[in-house]
C-alpha cells in the first residue's frame, strides 16, 4: 500500500515523459490525476489509521542489500502521517498553479513534479536509512532542474547554492547513517532506535544528522539559501519548497536526532533552541527590510521554521505535536503566500512591493484571499497557525521559559512584517499605473487556493483529530527516548 | 651463469633508460619507443625470475605483454598518424589543449 | 438549553456569512437589516438568558473539544455568568443601535456589503471573548476583535493613513497580547489547566498572597489589557484609531473592544484578589493614564481626538478601579461609559455627517437623478475634502444646524462630565469614592482628571456648538436622517437613566454581581460628600469652559487660549510625547536594526561567509589548475616522481621490517 | 670469469649502448636501429635464460614486425630529422628533474638489489621452455587470457583503421 502511494507519482511520471511533445494540455491533467489518485490514497491510508497504536502501520519489508543489512522498509506513524497528507495535498495544487507559471518545456516539468512527489512520500515513509538517504538526495535532483530550468534571472546561481549547501550537508548524513548502519549492524531504523544503544560518538553522530537537517529546515543561521532559491523558483517550485522540503528537515530532526541520540539531543537542545530563537526573531526582522514580496515571504518562512525547531528540541509532548502540527500549518499559510505572490507576479511581472499599492480596491476576490493567509501566517486564533503556535511555546515554555519568552516576541513581529506587506500591496493608492485593470483571480486560481484556506479553518477551529493521530507515537518517542520524564 | 642479479641489473638498467627516454623526447615516437624499450626491461626481469623458479608463468606473461605492446603500438601509431595530419607535427609539447 | 448559549455567537456569524457571499446581489437596507436583526436576534437571546437565568448562580457550560494534546485540554468552553451576560448585553445592545446608526451612516459606501461582515465579525468576536470559559478562548476572541478593529479602522485603506493607522492599532495591541499569552503559559505550567474555574480554585487553594508566580501571571495579563484598554504605555494606538468610520470608534474604539481589558480583569479578579501588589500597579497605570489622558485631551482639535482621548482616560478609571478591587463600579463605569461614550461617538459622527452634507449634497442629487447600480456613489467618508469636516476650529454654532444633536451631544457630554443625575456621575462617583477610601494618589489623579474631563467636554461643547459658523461646510450642516438620529435618542436615553443600575442604595448591579466577584468588590456607601464636591467642580470647570471659549474662536486659524500655556500647551497637544517617542525612537531604532540584518549582516555577513566559502574553494581551484599545463612530459615526471616515492616507501618499510 | 658472464657482460654493454643511443639519437630512424638492435641481445639474453620460444619472438615480433611498423611510420610521417629545442621555459627545470628523478629510481633497484638478490640461490632445475610447453600453458591455465589478448588484438586492429580512415 505505501509502496504503491510512493510510486503512483512515479508512474504517472513515466507516463507524461511518454505523451507526445505537443500534447500540454493532456500531461497536466495526466500530472492532476496521479497526483489527485495519491492524494485519494493517503486519505484511504488516513481512514484507515489507527490513532491508539503508537508503532508503524502498513509496515512492508523486504531485504534488500543483506549483507549490510539494507532493507527496504516502509512504515506511517503519527509523527509521518500529516507529513504525508501534506505532500499529497499540495501536490495536487502545486500543479494546478503551473498552468500560468510554466509555459515551456511542459512535459519535463510535470514529470519532474510527479518524481519529487515519489521522492518526497519516500522520505517520509522510508524506516532504513540507507532508503531514507536514497530518498533523501533523489528529492534534491527535481528541485535543482525545477529552479534551474524555470526559474527567473538569478536561477543558475540559486540552484548552485542550494544544490551545493543542501549537499554538503547530506554528505556529513550520509557519512553518519553508514557509520550507524554498520556499527549497529542494520539500518533499520526501528532496529536501532529499540536497541537504544548509546552511541560513543554520540555528539559527532548527533552534530553530522543536524546540520544536514538544519540545513534543510533551515535554521539560522543556515539559512542564506532560502530566500535566493524561493525568489528564483517558479511559483509551483516555491510552494513545494517551503511546503515539503523544508519539511523533511524538520521530520529528520526528530526521526534520527531526538529518537537515536537523545542524550546528545539532550546535550543540544538549548542550543538548538536559542538558534530558533534567533531564527525567530532574526528572519522576522530581516523579512520586515525586504522589498521583493517573495524574498519577504522566505524570509517569513526562516522565521517559522524557527518555531519548528523550538518546538522540537522542547522535547516534551507540547512542543513535539506541537512543531509537528506547526509543519502542516506553515505549509498552508506560506504555501499560500507563495501561490498569492505567484499570481499578482504572473499578472504584473515583478515582485517590487513599492510597485503595488491598493490591490485591493482593484481585485477585491484576491486582496481577501490574500488577506486570509496573511492572517493564518500571523498567527490568528481561528484559524491554524495559533494553534501551533500556541502549543509550541506552552511546550517551550515548559521546557525553558526564557527562550519561549524570546520566542513570543516574534508574534508581535509577524504582525508587523505581515501587515506592512499586506499594507504595501494591498493598500493605499496604487503607485504605477500597470496596475489599473489587472483582473481579478480567475476560477483555477480560487479553486487552487480555497483547500489550503479550508483546511487553515478547519485546523484553526477542530484541531482535536490533528492532535489525536499523533498523540500515541510521539508519547511512545519520547517514552522510548527516555525524554517524557517531564 | 646461473645468478638472475646480473639479468634484473640490466632490466634495471634499461627501464631507467626506458624512462628518461620517456621524458626527455619530445617527439611522440621516440617517446613511443622508449615504452617500447621500458617493456622490454620489464619482459627480461620477467624471464630472469622464471628462469630462477622454474616456472613457465614468467614466459606466458611475458607472451602476453608482448601481444599487448603490439596492440599498443598499432593504436598509438595510428593515433600519432592522425594526429600529425592534423597538426603537422608528432612533438607531443604541441599538444597542450587540455592545460586548466 | 445548552446549544442556545452559542446562538448569540451564532447569529452574528450566520448573518456575516450571509453578507459575505450573497451580499453582492442585495441591497443595501437589506444587508444593514439583515446584520443589525442578527444582532438584535443576539441581543433577545442574551436577554432570554438573562431572564431564565436571573438570580441563581446562573452559570451554563458547554463545552467542544478544541485543543487536545497531552495535558493540554482546552475546550470551546462557554461560561454564562452574571459578569458575561452583563458584557452581552452592552455588547449586542449597544452594539446593535449602532449597526442601526451605520444603514444611515455608511450609506452609499462603495464597500457597504463589507463594512456589515466586518461589524458582524466583531460582535461575534467579542461575544467570545466575554463568553469564553477559558483564558485560551478568551484569548482567541480577544485577537479577533483586534483583527476587526484592524479591517475596520483601514476600512477606507484607499488612503494610506487609515492602513497605517490599522496597522499600527493591531501591532500595537499584539504587544500587549503577547504579555497576555505569556501569562496564559505561565497559567498553564503553574495550575495545569487553563478554564476559569480550575484556575481560581486552584489559587483559591493556593491560599497565598503576592506568591510571585501569581503576580507575575497577574502583571502578563495586565499587559494584555494595557494593550487592548488603551493604558500607559500602549494608549497610542487608540487616537490614530479615530481614522476608521465614526460608527466603528463608538462601537469597538469606545463602548466595547477597548473594555475588553477591564472585563478580563474582572473575569480574573481572584488571581489580582491574589496578587495586591500587582493590584497597586493596576491602579497607578490607570490612575496615571486617566490623568495624561484627559490633560492631552484639553488641546485637542480634532472632535473624535478629543473623544478618543477622553475614552482612554475614562478607561483610565475603570482600569484604576479594578485596580483598587472595586471590581462592581469597575463593570458600572464601563456600562455607563459605553453608552454615553457611544452616543458621544455617534452624535460627533452625525456632526461630521452634516459637516459633510455641503461637499455630498451634490452628488447626493446626482444620485438621486441615476439611481442605476452601476454608478458607483462616491465615498461617502473617506476623508478628501478642502475643509477638515472633523476639526472643531471649523465648526461653530451647530447648535441650530442640528438641533437634536445638539441635545443628545449634551446629555452626552454632561454625563461624561459627572453631572447628576446622568449615567456618569453615579459610576465616576462610586470609583472615586473608592478611592478615596483606599488609596489617596489615584484618588488624586483621578481627581484632577475628573477636573480635565469636565472642561474637555465643555470646551468642546462650546467651540462646536455655540458661537458662529467658521466655515461654509458648518455654514451649511444639517441634521442627519432617522436611521441614525432614532438610536441617537435610545442611547441618549440610556445615557440619562443607566445610573439605575447601580442606584445608591439600590445597588441592583453589585447584588446581582455579587456571586461573580464576591462581596469584598462591591461598591462602598454613597459618599454625599465627595458627590457634591465633584458636582460642583464640574460645574465650575464646565463654566470656566464656556467663559474662555465662548468668544475665543471667531475664525478658524485663531490661537486657542490655552496656548498661553506656552510649552506645556505643546507637550499637551503632542500628547505627552509618547507616540513621538515611539515613532522616533523604537520604530525608527527597529527600521534601523531591520535594515542593518537584512543589508549588511544577512547579505554580507550570513551569506557573504557562505559564498566566501564558495569563493575560496574556486580561488584555490583556479591556482591549483595552473598545474595541468596540458605538456604531457610534465604529467609524466609528476608520475615518475609518484613512482620513486611509492618504491622508496615499499624499499624503505621492507628493509625496516 | 666463465664464458657465459663474458658473454653476458658484452651483451649487456652492447645493449645499455643501444638504449643509451636510442634516446639520445637524433634521427628517428637512427634510434629505431639502435631499438632493433638492443631488442636483438635480449633475445640471445632470452636464450641465455632457457626462453627460446619467446627468443624467437622476440626477434620475429618485436624487432621484425612492431620496428618495421615504427620505421614505416617515421618514414610515412618523413619525421625522421627531430628539432628538439627547448622553448618553455617552464620546463627548464624539467630535464635535470627528469635525469635525477631517473638516478634515483635506479638507486633503489640496485639498493634492492645488493640487499636482497645478492643472497638469492641459482636456478632450483632446469626446465623444459621450447613451443610445446609454451603452447600447453596457453590452452590450459591461460586459455581465457589468451583468447582475451586475441579480442584485444582484433579490437586494436579496427582502432587503427578506424582512427587512420580518411575521412
């Protein structure tokens, strides 16, 4: 079953490759129903998951290099299931945005689409390593030809930098998973974390897991990737970005860091939690200094990442479920910024903010979209990001209430980044008449963002059902860990 | 005569030869023969040692680098052939496209 | 029984998704209707409560399940109480003469559709706040008003100064608001839960006084109301508020939103009961800001500036009597206060309303030529006019203009005054009674901001009214129309009689709060000294008012007399310097820094060591390269030198062994 | 001094000779001749060490057919008379490198030499090396080397037409 919601995508990949060269319109709706079927499936694997058991579920397991005891096993817990749900959300909706945004040389990118999604699905479901790894890196190849073959001006340095700086820090990942894998004699991740053995290079171990996964989540102050690889990427290559591949930093971080190492994590968490701290604060006040609103919104993204992170190293419950919930959020709100900044872009041309101003008097429909995920990104109560927000810093204020203090500055400076982006686009008199008759969103456009508003809602007003699924592995994590002492 | 030191002093000798031929000539087919002469050396320490142990093996592979030289040369040759069509000249300092 | 608590809630949203969907194809009568009647609907509803709950303990709970993880379990938990229904009551009846006053008001406004979803979002947003049964809800309607309050005060976001001043109002109270939640975290690690009850029993059990968590918990929570209440130092968001449409000050700027922060510290009374300390704190910021308040407010010219700053320093005194314990004068002033100050609001909007009619009338006749759907009225308030139709010094004379203002205005402005027997003077009594009796520094701030009041509002009285027009736009006023008049007249009448509430001996309001905030709140014995004192203090600052004003202003550039105040004028007029403060100073610190990260540290620093990096590694390259010369002799020395060195390494090693 | 060492020492002289002169000749076809020459006592070499199979060989292969192939080339190419000037002053340093870097390489072969080999027994028995043994090892142990040297051959062979084709 997980084998085969990994390689639908992958499938249906090989299949747009197939399509003649002229036939664009059938490979995107080729690329929506793969992606759409995945999407039926995790809701399938959704309903049938049982939130009281705290192991794997729909484990599958075959050996694959024995000698080293290289398996190729698949398993959804808690921690993976919203992760998963994620990606199949946003899929879908990353290509329905591409109509606009991609143009040429149709039939490589919805095939490179469908391979990330495989890649993606592989890394949140992979229990070996040495599969998590594979997965790992095949997610990276996609993104550098997404940004480097559609991206804007700047494409070729953005995807060196990103290509090279996410890579440097696999290697170190790599270098630990072959370490792990042969001194403990299998990678399999289960295995292992049973084993609790205590590593003797515990803190090197522990240091060459993180900084691959900091890299990627990114932490401050790691960062300096992002905002060129988002202004750089196409609109649909920005929303997978910061949906999901950041994402995979963050699961990594709990996955490998806290459920092998939890004594170094143990050691690190305060550091970790000051670089969030800073990350918090940092990436919102130098998100408030952009001019170019999609830089501003990576830069947003660093900024809630941090949370992420803080909530992470809290190491308790709260802050666990609480960064966990925090990931599907941040992929809904900034997901939605990006696909907000992608249209007023595919409309106007540029991103300069100070070229706006009174959008919306001029396309009502649109401003107030645009108005709704700025809103769940502050972190508005009713919809998702208060919620874990609020979760994340009550687990931080447990585990350390200084830096959860710290942290809570940053709820005054989303406000006042958010709002002074939104005032700037969509307020006030417009400043250049290229703004006089720009046409409201279309239908694709409002279908394409309303499920992201809908689930910001419903995770805002009920996130019991959210909590719930994850509840019994994250308590079973920290248990095994030792870390629920508290 | 039965020592094998006297044979590996020559082999020695020769090789050494061999490869300052190698690296003083710029010409590529002296360069080719001073290989040429380095394989050599190499066959007679070959057979020196066979012919200390009783061993045939020494011979047989001896046999093979011979087959090997002469593949060796009939491409090399051919490549020096085309290469002088090209640059009218075997002076391998003239063939530097690949510096950094 | 137990889903009817939500219907109040309900209503107002039923009504705002209506409008928010459907809206664009009704009309306007039918959009103000169907928004004002949900709130009317919410209004019967509260009163239906009020009723079958009267009397006993009058507490329903219902509870959803919300948040749910570990320990942390909070509910959508609704808590019906005497305090709450109190607070419904104002907010839905209040809140709907206004929705009333806002059909005639916002008339022809190209986003009237809007404007009522927001309103309608406000009113239940702030049901949630003061229904909520737990510090995290409360918390989430707390945020949501902030957030109407931001969509309402940018409403006419076409000019950049409305957007700013939205902006400025919602970052402002997001400061205190994280003071707020800090203290709801600190709530929750020290008593494990976050409901109402839970917290006070477990405090009730604490049975300690100033323990320092609990004046901790306390001071965070007090910051969230200096944001929300407009206290010192947070108050400078609340003048630049006055940017939104004037229904919207008096609803949100002035009766309801701004009492949130008294209402919270009602709700949590037995935690400040707790923490006197904190109490003493509570009590000087709200004395202190009654006291700037009300001094900036002498120098004002703009007719809702001046209401806005009389609103903080009215805060001011409910603030300082939470702060002293007299929780039930507290709740009384805020009552009163909403509707006096509400109708202030409305009465100024229907000044501004007639100021306006001159530059209106003719595209009010054009309209009434075309009345086609596609011709798009022109705003009606959006603030481009020669004359500024809010600033007093253009007014003058409006006395016989608009005669029925007038009258209301005057009610209005007596009971903010303190005057008897109007709403006003019962609730200002009772707080300064109390603090008379309990702490005689904020009985004095409170005093001579008592003082200020009255001559505030006579100022204003006079320069509005009385005298002659000083301009055309006052020349030319007339009375609005009876969609805004008729609630004119309610809250005029509320405002003359609300002392009934908490009549002197009465004392109906303290009775029936009693159960919520316990016996030690209630309100102390009628002092008929202190009444008569500040009667007649009024009265005299009410004359000296009209003796200095009545002849000060014949045309409207003339130097107001308290300019020979000299500095002291200035330092009033910029309302102490605080906002210039913050604006110079913090924003521009904060502008500074934020450029300085994203400038020099983030690009040159943060990625210049990333790219330095990348740079060196090429630059290494790029002298290492110089090594393939392309001559392959050289290739082959550099292996014959390998050579030698790896067969003198084996010779070496062997013969060592 | 018995007659074989004689024979060996002047073959040897003769044969460092020809080394010597090949890599110092200046006329290609002088230092093939000298090539020839020196493969030739090594061939009697072979025969002094029980090789004579691959004494012939040597003769019929190496100094026949690959230095007729080199001749034929030199003379083809009309490369006969090298110009060797040194112009780079890059490699100036090059060639005494070159010659040192040689010594030494031959230092270490002696030093092994006189370490080791000096101690080293004669031959253990005298062993039969004519065509027939030569020709069991080849299609016994060494068949699959054997029939890969033949692929080799025939690749080099489609190499070389294929390289000199003209176009």
């Amino acid at each position: 079953m997980l084998s085969v919601i990994i390689f639908l995508p992958l499938v249906g990949a090989v299949l747009v490759a197939l399509l003649p060269r002229s036939a664009t319109a059938a490979m995107r709706i080729a690329a929506l129903v793969f992606s759409l079927a995945t999407f039926a499936l995790s809701v399938a694997l959704l309903i049938g998951f049982n939130n009281a058991q705290s192991g794997y579920q729909y484990v599958e397991s075959v050996d694959w290099i024995k000698t080293y005891g290289i398996g190729y096993k698949l398993g959804m817990d808690g921690i993976s299931i919203w992760l998963v749900m994620l990606t199949t959300v946003i899929f879908p909706i990353a290509i329905l945005s591409s109509t606009e945004a991609i143009r040429d040389r149709q039939k490589e990118y919805y095939a490179l689409v469908l391979l990330m999604e495989t890649a993606t699905l592989g890394v949140f479901l992979a229990l070996d390593m040495f599969l998590f790894y594979v997965f790992w890196e095949f997610a990276l190849v996609p993104m550098y030809f997404i940004i480097g073959m559609w991206g804007g001006e700047k494409r070729i340095y953005a995807t060196m930098k990103f290509f090279v700086y996410t890579m440097a820090g696999s290697l170190l990942m790599l270098l630990a998973i072959l370490y792990v894998g042969f001194s403990g004699g299998t990678f399999d991740l289960t295995a292992l974390v049973a084993k609790n053995s205590a590593w003797a290079a515990s803190v090197p171990l522990f240091l060459a897991f993180a900084i691959a996964f900091v890299i990627k989540v990114p932490l401050f102050p790691f960062h300096s990737w992002l905002p060129d690889a988002h202004t750089e990427a196409p609109t649909p290559g920005s929303v997978i970005l910061a949906a999901v591949l950041l994402k995979m930093g963050a699961y990594g971080l709990i996955r490998f860091n806290l459920a092998l190492f939890p004594e170094a994590s143990r050691l690190f968490a305060p550091l970790m939690m000051i670089l969030a701290v800073i990350g918090i604060l940092y990436g919102a006040i130098v998100a408030f200094a952009q001019t170019d609103a999609k830089r501003l919104v990576a830069y947003s993204s660093v900024s809630h990442m941090g949370y992420i992170v803080l909530g992470i190293f809290s190491m308790n419950a709260l802050g666990l479920q609480g960064a966990l919930l925090q990931m599907v959020n941040h992929g809904i709100s900034t997901g939605g910024l990006f696909l907000i900044v992608g249209y007023l872009y595919e409309r106007r041309h540029t991103r300069e903010m100070a070229r706006f101003g009174g959008i919306w008097g001029k396309m009502p429909l649109y401003g107030t979209l645009a108005l709704l995920f700025v809103l769940s990104s502050v972190g508005l109560p009713a919809l998702n990001g208060f919620v874990g927000e609020f979760v994340i810093l009550q687990g931080a204020f447990q585990a350390n209430w200084v830096w959860a203090a710290f942290a809570s500055l940053g709820m005054i400076l989303s406000a006042v980044y958010l709002l002074t982006f939104y005032q700037k686009i969509f307020l006030g008199e417009s400043r250049d008449t290229a703004n006089d008759g720009l046409r409201d969103v279309n239908t694709r456009e409002v279908v394409t963002v309303v499920p992201l508003l809908v689930l910001a809602l419903v995770i805002g007003l009920y996130s019991l059902p959210f909590f719930s699924a994850m509840g019994a592995s994250v308590t079973n994590l920290l248990t095994v860990a030792g870390l629920a002492v508290k | 005569m039965n020592t094998v030191a006297p044979f590996v002093l020559l082999s020695a000798i020769l090789f050494t030869i061999g490869v300052i031929g190698v690296l003083l000539r710029r010409n590529a087919i002296m360069i080719f023969m001073s290989i040429e002469l380095m394989l050599n050396s190499a066959n007679l320490a070959f057979v020196a040692f066979s012919n200390q142990w009783g061993k045939l093996d020494g011979q047989l592979i001896v046999f093979f680098v011979m087959a090997v030289a002469a593949t060796e040369v009939a491409v090399g040759l051919a490549l020096i052939v085309t290469i002088f069509h090209t640059k009218k000249s075997t002076d391998v300092d003239d063939l530097s496209q690949m510096k950094g | 029984m137990q889903l009817l608590v939500i219907l109040p809630i309900l209503f107002p949203l039923v009504g705002l998704l209506i409008n928010a969907f459907f809206g664009k194809h009704m009309s306007e009568g039918l959009i103000g209707g169907l928004a004002s009647s949900m709130v009317g609907l919410s209004f019967l509803v509260s009163a239906w409560l009020l009723f079958t709950s009267g009397g006993g303990p009058g507490i329903v709970d219902l509870s959803i399940p919300w948040i749910k993880v570990g320990t942390l379990d909070v509910p959508f938990g609704f808590l019906i109480d005497q305090l709450s229904l109190t607070m419904m009551l104002i907010v839905t009846g209040v809140g709907g003469l206004i929705h009333i006053y806002s059909i005639g008001y916002m008339h022809g406004d190209p986003r009237f559709q809007r404007f009522f979803v927001y309103m309608n979002l406000f009113i239940a947003s702030m049901l949630v706040l003061v229904m909520a049964d737990s510090f995290l809800l409360m918390f989430v309607g707390w945020e949501l008003v902030g957030l109407c309050s931001y969509l309402l005060i940018g409403f006419w976001f076409s000019n950049i100064h409305n957007a700013e001043a939205g902006r400025k109002a919602f970052v402002v109270n997001r400061i205190g608001d994280v003071g707020f939640i800090l203290g709801i975290l600190l709530i929750f690690v020290t008593f494990g839960t976050l409901t109402f009850p839970d917290v006070f029993a477990k405090v009730q059990a604490m049975n300690a006084v100033n323990a320092p968590v609990v004046v901790a918990i306390t001071l965070l929570l007090f910051v969230g109301a200096t944001g929300k209440s407009a206290q010192i130092p947070l108050f400078v968001w609340l003048p630049d508020a006055m940017a939104g449409p004037t229904p919207v000050s008096a609803l949100i700027h002035a009766a309801t939103m701004v009492t949130a922060g008294i209402y919270m510290m009602t709700r949590a009374h037995v935690l400040y009961v707790a923490a006197p300390d904190t109490q003493t704190v509570v009590a000087l910021v709200g004395a202190l800001t009654a006291f700037l308040a009300g001094s900036v407010a002498l120098t004002q010219f703009d007719i809702k500036k001046v209401l806005a700053y009389s609103t903080i320093s009215q805060l001011g005194f409910m603030v300082a009597a939470a702060g002293m314990g007299a929780y039930v004068s507290s709740v009384f002033h805020l009552a009163t206060h909403a509707f006096f100050k509400a109708l202030l609001f409305l009465a100024a909007g229907s000044v501004i309303h007639g100021m306006e009619h001159l530059s209106k009338g003719e595209e009010e006749s054009e309209r009434s030529g075309a009345p086609g759907p596609h011709k798009a009225p022109a705003p009606a308030h959006s603030g481009e006019h020669t004359v500024d139709p809010q600033d007093m010094r253009n007014m003058g004379g409006l006395r016989t203009r608009m005669p029925l203002t007038f009258v209301v205005y005057c009610i209005g402005g007596l009971a903010l005054a303190g005057m008897p027997p109007f709403a006003g003077f019962w609730s200002k009594d009772e707080i300064v009674s109390a603090a008379l009796a309990r702490n005689p520094l904020v009985f004095g701030l409170l005093a001579i901001s008592a003082i200020f009041t009255a001559f505030y509002i006579g100022r204003q009285l006079v320069m509005v009214f009385f005298g002659k027009p000083r301009s055309e736009e006052a020349a030319h006023a007339v009375e609005s129309g009876s969609a805004m008049t008729v609630p004119l007249v309610f809250l005029a009448v509320f405002a003359t009689i609300a002392g009934i509430l908490n009549l002197p001996g009465l004392d109906s309001l303290s009775h029936w709060l009693v159960p919520v905030v316990g016996q030690a709140a209630e309100a102390l014995p009628f002092n008929i000294g202190v009444a008569t004192l500040f009667t007649v203090l009024a009265l005299v600052m009410l004359y000296g008012a009209w003796a200095l004003y009545r002849s000060a202003y014949v045309k409207a550039g003339d130097a107001d007399p308290l300019t020979r105040l000299g500095g002291l004028y200035t330092f009033l007029l910029r309302a102490w310097f605080v906002d210039w403060f913050f604006q110079n100073v913090i924003v521009k610190l904060f502008y500074a820094g934020s450029t300085f990260l994203a400038r020099v540290l983030d690009i040159g620093g943060i990625d210049g060591t990333v790219n330095g990096v990348g740079i060196m590694v090429r630059d290494v390259s790029a002298s290492l390269r110089k090594v393939q010369t392309g001559l392959v002799r050289s290739y082959g020395l550099m292996m014959l030198l390998g050579v030698v060195l790896v067969v003198a390494y084996f010779v070496l090693s062997a013969s060592m062994r | 001094m018995t007659p074989e060492l004689l024979s060996f020492i002047i073959l040897a002289i003769i044969s460092i000779a020809a080394a010597i002169g090949m890599i110092t000749s200046r006329n290609a076809v002088y230092a093939a001749l000298f090539l020839i020459l020196n493969f030739g006592t090594v061939a009697v070499m072979y025969l002094m060490l029980n090789a004579p199979f691959l004494a012939i060989i040597q003769v019929s292969v190496y100094a026949g057919a690959i230095m007729v192939l080199f001749l034929f080339v030199i003379m083809l190419l009309g490369a006969e008379r090298l110009n060797e000037r040194e112009t780079r002053p890059v490699m100036r340093w090059h060639r005494p490198l070159a010659i040192v870097l040689g010594a030494f390489l031959l230092a270490l072969a002696l030093y092994v030499l006189l370490t080791r080999l000096g101690q080293s027994t004669a031959s253990v028995n005298v062993f039969g090396a004519g065509p027939l043994e030569i020709g069991l090892q080849l299609f016994g142990p060494y068949l699959l080397p054997f029939e890969v040297a033949s692929v080799l051959l025939l690749v080099a062979m489609i190499g070389a037409v294929v390289l000199t084709r003209e176009k």
